[in-house]
C-alpha cells in the first residue's frame, strides 16, 4: 500500500540549523543564542505538525464563519484574462513559445504572468483579515514566517487548491519544467504570508520545500518589499556573491512569480503598508521520492497517518 510520507530529516536538529542559517542575519552573539535556542522548540512543533493542523482545521470548520463563502470554490471569473489565455495556449505550445508568453528570466527560468483578477484579491484579503481577527486557532505558514494564514486550515484545499494545482499550475509547469514535475504535482502547500512594520519584515535566502512555487501578490499600498531571485541552491554565491548572481522582483497585485523550487531567493524589508502573497508549494512525490529538497539525500521516510505529509510517498507491507 503506498502513503504519504515525510523525510526523517525534518525531525533532526542539524537540518532545522541549516534552515536558520540560510535566512537569519545577526548582528549580535545574543540574536544567535536566541534564534538557536528556539531549535529544539520548533523540531518539537513539527512533530507534532500534521495532527494539530488536521485538530485546528476542524476547529475553524465548525467555528469560523466565512466571510465570502464563493470565493471556496474555484470559478474562471477569479482569474486575469491573460491567465486564462496563456492556460489555452499550453496544450499546443512548445516550452519556448509558451515563454514568450511571460514576463521574467527565460535563461534562469523564473516567470511571470496575471493570475488572480484585482476583484478577486479583494475578496480574498477581505476574507483573510476577517479569519485573521476571528476567535480560532490559527497555525504559522512556515518556520519562517510567523504570521499568515495556512489555507488548507482555512478550508481552500478542497473546491479551489486542488483544482487550481492539477488543472492550471501543473500543465503550465510540465511545460516549464519537465524534470520537476515528472509525474505530476500530486500535493501542495498553500499559505498566505503577511509582511507589516513590526511583524514579518522581510525574509533571507533560501530554497522552498516544494519542486515548484508560484507567488502571487494579493495587494498593493506598501513600499519596498521586493524579491531578490538567485541561482538554484548549491550554485554560484548567493547573496553574498556578485551582484550578477541576484535579480530584483517587484511585486505586482494579481501577478503570480512561477519558479523551481530550489532556486534561491529572498524578500527585502518592507518600509510601509502591509504586503500579502499566496504562496503555493506545488510537490512532486515522484520528484522528492528521489532526492530530498532539504537534506539534499536520498530521503529516509516513515509514513504520517494525516493529509500528504511532506509530499513524499513509501510503499508499507
């Protein structure tokens, strides 16, 4: 019988160090003492993570009441029009046409393109600070980032992520980028991050958990906060190397950045307003199966009794 999976490498103390070091700066023996402390805490909490996210889902199922119920189930009026011509197009279009039918870095392969329409971004930020000031429990998108909205706890997964994974991303992805998707992106993560003066500033370098990540801007009215894209991981210098090794990405609202999932970057401070993006973390099991993105191995699993794990597969007897 085949389950989903995590990598046992998510439970050890080096790799979540590895993680820190990839997107901390310090500027004091104290900040390092004090991220470092905060290690063995979080390999506890993801332990635990898939049972307390299926406990809070249930929770915010039965006492959150939803502002725009609509907006639960995906509907092609949600998206930009030029989305839905460019997913017309994909069936018949070489890798190369399709390109140049986005906006980015065809040598780098990182994209560009409308997804969401300005009316649908509002709903959906509308709705997102309405959970955000309701009386629910509320889970962090990621080690990272401590403040957004986990969507699948939210409720997006079933009428709308699903079908916007499989129907719209991964044709577009198996186009873009064949060796990631293999046999398709059969699971995903999916959060919303939040970016405000005082909260989540900014974000350093690093790599996501995912084959393939689409960012997509909710909103405008805040200054700076841009990306900064680099080479894949173990590539050039990063950040700290030439200056032609990174790129800038400004945000736009309703815009979606597509890139692989290991390919570097990061978010500069944002200097006023509140930023909110939908990122989805597009998985491959038929990838990650053979190399793990974190621990760069061969990954050793063990099977998860709830939701999709960390999108890896095993075979149990």
């Amino acid at each position: 019988m085949t389950v989903f999976a995590r990598c046992k490498c998510f439970l050890k103390t080096n790799i979540f160090v590895k993680e820190i070091n990839q997107h901390v700066k310090y500027t004091s023996d104290a900040q390092f003492v004090l991220e470092y402390s905060s290690v063995k805490e979080e390999v506890a909490r993801r332990k635990n993570v898939f049972s307390d996210n299926k406990k809070r889902s249930e929770e915010i199922k039965i006492k959150y009441k939803r502002l725009h119920p609509e907006i639960f189930k995906l509907q092609e009026n949600y998206f930009h029009e030029k989305f839905l011509e460019i997913t017309k197009l994909v069936s018949n279009s070489s890798p190369d046409q399709l390109a140049l039918q986005l906006e980015g870095n065809k040598q780098k392969r990182y994209y560009s393109f409308p997804v969401f329409s300005n009316k649908f971004c509002d709903l959906l930020l509308e709705e997102l600070k309405n959970f955000e000031n309701a009386d629910v429990p509320k889970g962090r998108p990621n080690s990272m980032n401590k403040h957004g909205v986990l969507l699948d706890e939210l409720g997006f997964n079933e009428e709308f992520l699903n079908a916007f994974r499989t129907e719209y991303l991964q044709p577009i992805a198996v186009k873009l980028f064949p060796e990631y998707v293999l046999d398709g992106l059969d699971t995903h993560k999916a959060f919303v991050v939040k970016y405000k003066i005082g909260e989540d500033v900014d974000l350093g370098w690093h790599h996501d958990n995912a084959e393939v990540t689409l960012n997509i801007a909710l909103n405008e009215g805040f200054d700076e906060g841009s990306l900064y894209i680099g080479p894949m991981a173990g590539e050039g210098k990063g950040v700290a190397g030439s200056e032609s090794t990174v790129e800038e990405y400004s945000h736009k609202k309703g815009w979606g950045l597509l890139h692989r999932g290991l390919q570097m970057h990061g978010a500069m401070p944002i200097e006023y307003g509140e930023r909110y993006n939908m990122i989805i973390w597009a998985r491959s099991s038929s990838v990650r199966n053979l190399n793990c993105p974190m621990c760069m191995k061969k990954p050793d699993l063990e099977p998860v009794d709830v939701g999709w794990g960390e999108g890896f597969t095993m075979c149990t007897s």
